[in-house]
C-alpha cells in the first residue's frame, strides 16, 4: 500500500465513519480540533484503523499527534514495520 | 396530599405499526403483526414466528457518537419518545429548562453482550471492542441514551421486570409524580427483536407452533393456542402531574389512578392464580374504585396454555364477568419488556376513540373461562376506565389502571 492510498483510505474513513466535513481534512490542520474528538473517539480511532489496515495504535502513537500529517505517518510507519 | 397523574404524550414503535395512527388503525382491524423469521430456522429455533419491525435509520437526526451507543432497544425508544414528547408539546429547549425524568422498562441486551464477547473471542484484545460497547451492553442503556440525548435531569433509571418491566416504570412514575417528587417523566418499555434475545426462551419450548399461518399463530384465550409469539420495539407515555399539565396548556391524553403489584413468591416460570388477583385488588384500592367501574381489560394473555387460564381465573375471581377482556398480544405477539408500556398505549388509543380492539384467532376458549366477556372482533365502544395486566417470569406482578381526563 503505498503513502497516498494509505491517506485516501484514511480520509474516506474519517468521512465515511466519523463523518467528518470533508473540506476539514487537510495535512497541516490540527487532528483533534478539525474531528472534534473526545477521548472516547480516540478508541473508536484504533478500531477501526486496526480493521481496515491490522495495525493497531497505541496510547504513545497518539501523544506527538497534532496535525493530520502526523496522523498518515503514524499509520504508515506502522504499516511499514509490519510488512 | 398526593398529586394527580396525567398522561400528556404517547409514542410507540411496534410490529402493528411505527406511529400513533397507524397502530390505532391495526388495533380496530385487528391486524396482526406477526411474520416468519427465516434466520431463526438456520439459527436452531423451534419456532421462527416473531413480531417485526423496520430497522430505524437515525443518521440523519442523531450524531455518531450519539448513535454508537445504541442498542436497537434504544433506537426503537428513541423514536416512541420523539413522538411522544411531539404529543406533549415539549421541544428540546422546554426539556432543558424543567427537571425531567426518566424510568424505562428494559430487561436485556443480549446483542450487543453477544457481538461484543465475540469480537473479543476473536481479536483476544479488549481495545479492539470499540467505544460503544459498554453503553449498549448494559441493561439501563435505553435510560443512559434517552437522558443524555435529550438531556434529563431529573430521575434516571431502567425497571428489569421481566415481562412487566414497561408495566412497572410505568407505575413507578406515577408514585413518583404522585408523591410530588418529579413532575414529568418519559416512562415506557422497549424490547430488542433478534434471535440472540429470544434463542433462550425458544428453548423452553413456550413459543407457537402454528408457522404455516403466523398471523393465527398468537391465540390468547383459545383452546388451540400453543405458545407465545415474541414480538419488540418500544412505547413511552410522558407522566406528568396534573398542575404542571395545566400550567403549561399541555394536552390531557388520559389519568394514571391505580397501580397494583404483587409478587407469587412460587415457581421460577409458572405463574399462579392469586398473585395477579391480588395485583389487580391493590390496583383498584389505590385509585378507589369498585370492580365493577372498570370497563374493559387489557389482559397479559401471551397465548401460553396455563398463563392465560389462570389469568382468567384470576380476573373472574376480582372483577366477574362483566369487563369486556381481551389480548392485543394476538395481534402484537409478546412484546416482553416493552408489552406494559405498548398496551397502556394500545388501551388509551381504544379509550380516546370508543372502541376495544379484539383478541383476534379466539375462536373458542377454554371450557372453565367461558363466563368472562371476551372480545374477538373490535366493537364501538365508548369507556373510561381500563386496567391492564402485565406478569413476569420469576412470579412479577404489575396493573395499572387508567380513567379517562375528566376536570
């Protein structure tokens, strides 16, 4: 899976399950600000990036998480070291 | 002094119909709601015959994470609820403004208990259930999802009361409202429809057998009758005390004036003779009136052999023969925790528009039962009092009984 169908899938599922605005989801913008997230979110969050790529977050992915390029990495990093 | 009770609001979401009208026009048809439910044929069901309704699809009133905590138990209340709040004439910000409670009947979640146990069986990873798990796996999940989307802040708690459950809330509110603790509160019942919920009883071989007719499959009263017919969704009547009614002009459907409990203290499933008498007599002494002011009976009648004979007894030994009698659960099918809740609403329906719905497929009763005043095809009937029987497994006994408003 390379770098940008990692974040086109990414997007349509923030749109399609957490039905987030997608004119919100841009690189730079802020994750938590832009989704509106509360902590119960956050475990919705490893669910369902879990099932769509079988990676799965943990609490210290989230902590340097701020913008949702910092998101695609941590994905693909994942990604990545499974494969 | 206590306080009197009225209903202001109604709303139901059941197998004979999803709103107000149409469910009046299936009670005075008789129309039956009942299907054949071919997952429960591969699922190992004796018997596949259930009450259904549509799946609700709420992603245009509620947001994700509103709807992520939902059992369908709770999406069928939330819609009762809407419509009934609709009734009351209370909008979302009246809500916000008063303390407004909340006591739903609900006694099982088994889907959601289920499917999130299987997730877990499969992943072998907790973090992997999601977040909604836990609020749609609780037995209160229909009361914790009602209170925090319409924001309640007045009582907030779930009746577990077997086949009674919706029955009891329903008489709880009124001994809250009576005794000046609350003055308004969503009260009802909602019942989850898939075989998860109902694979258990199935196995006790208490369903009907009758699959080549399912709409003849659920016959209270009759000889033929060969077990119950589960059936779900969800029904809520807002309580509210007489003077908060008044001052808010809000519209006077009915009067809550006697609520009667027992328990038989017996048999985990078999249910007796004076347990319900006895909840019928308290349920007349607290709203003080003789037996025969009541004019029609909305029976418990599940279409078991024993139940309904004995509920019978029970009825010709308080009230005689004179009450007209029958079981909507012969159109609905059993609708468990919900069945106190939707027959409440069933009977004021009959009681606002001068008829009583029938106990369709009662073709003959039983032998020593035939003195009571059973109706097998709808009649125009004006009246204004009504009690309504609600029994459950582990011997729960609840009767309420409702007047029409009169100043």
């Amino acid at each position: 899976m390379n770098k940008v169908s990692i974040y086109q899938k990414i997007n349509e599922i923030l749109v399609d399950e957490f039905e987030v605005d997608e004119e919100v989801i841009s690189p730079a913008a802020s994750l938590k600000e832009s989704l509106d997230l509360d902590s119960l979110d956050y475990v919705d969050l490893v669910v369902i990036i879990e099932s769509n790529f079988g990676v799965k977050l943990v609490e210290a992915d989230f902590a340097g998480m701020v913008t949702f390029q910092d998101f695609y990495d941590v994905v693909e990093r994942k990604i990545a070291a499974k494969n | 002094m206590s306080k009197r009770v009225v209903i202001t609001g109604m709303g139901i979401y059941s197998c004979i119909g999803t709103n107000l009208e149409e469910v009046r026009n299936s009670l005075f048809e008789g129309r039956s709601g009942i299907v054949i439910d071919k997952e429960r044929i591969q699922f190992g069901f004796k018997s596949p015959l259930t009450g259904m309704v549509p799946a609700p699809d709420l992603k245009a009133v509620l947001s994700r994470r509103q709807r992520i905590s939902m059992g369908e138990e709770s999406e069928y209340a939330y819609l009762a609820t809407v419509e009934a709040l609709e009734q009351a004439k209370l909008r979302e910000e009246d809500i916000l403004q008063r303390e407004m409670g909340i006591l739903y009947g609900n006694d099982s979640v088994s889907k959601a208990v289920i499917e999130t146990t299987d997730i877990v069986r499969d992943k072998r990873d907790t973090q992997l259930i999601g977040s909604g798990a836990i609020f749609k796996s609780m037995n209160s999940t229909v009361t914790m999802n009602l209170a925090t989307i319409f924001g309640l802040s007045g009582v907030n708690m779930t009746i577990s009361a077997a086949c009674a459950s919706g029955s009891h809330a329903i008489g709880m509110g009124f001994m809250f409202i009576q005794q000046g603790l609350q003055d308004l509160i969503i009260c009802g019942g909602a019942q989850e429809i898939n075989p998860y919920a109902m694979a258990s009883f199935d196995g006790l071989g208490v369903f009907a057998t009758d699959i080549d007719h399912p709409e003849q499959a659920s016959r209270p009263f009759d000889k033929r009758r060969t077990g119950l017919v589960p059936s779900g969704g969800a029904a809520t009547v807002i309580l509210e005390s007489y003077e908060s009614a008044v001052k808010r002009g809000a519209p006077i459907v009915a009067e809550v004036v006697g609520y009667g409990f027992s328990s038989n203290g017996g048999h985990i499933s078999t249910p007796n003779i004076e347990g319900p008498a006895k909840a019928m007599r308290r349920a007349l002494v607290q709203a003080n009136l003789r037996p025969q002011d009541v004019t029609y009976i909305n029976a418990h009648a599940t279409s078991t052999p024993l139940g309904d004979a004995n509920e019978a007894k029970a009825i010709l030994e308080v009230f005689g023969g004179n009450p007209y009698v029958s079981s909507t659960k012969s159109m609905t099918g059993h609708e468990c925790w919900m069945a106190g809740a939707s027959e409440i609403v069933y009977s004021t329906l009959m009681m606002q528009h001068g008829f009583i719905a029938p106990n369709i497929n009662l073709v003959e009763p039983d032998d020593d039962i035939k003195e009571l005043n059973f109706v097998s095809h709808a009649i125009k009937q004006e009246f204004d009092i009504y009690l309504s029987n609600s029994f459950g497994f582990g011997g729960t006994n609840s009767a309420l009984v409702v007047k029409k408003f009169n100043e």
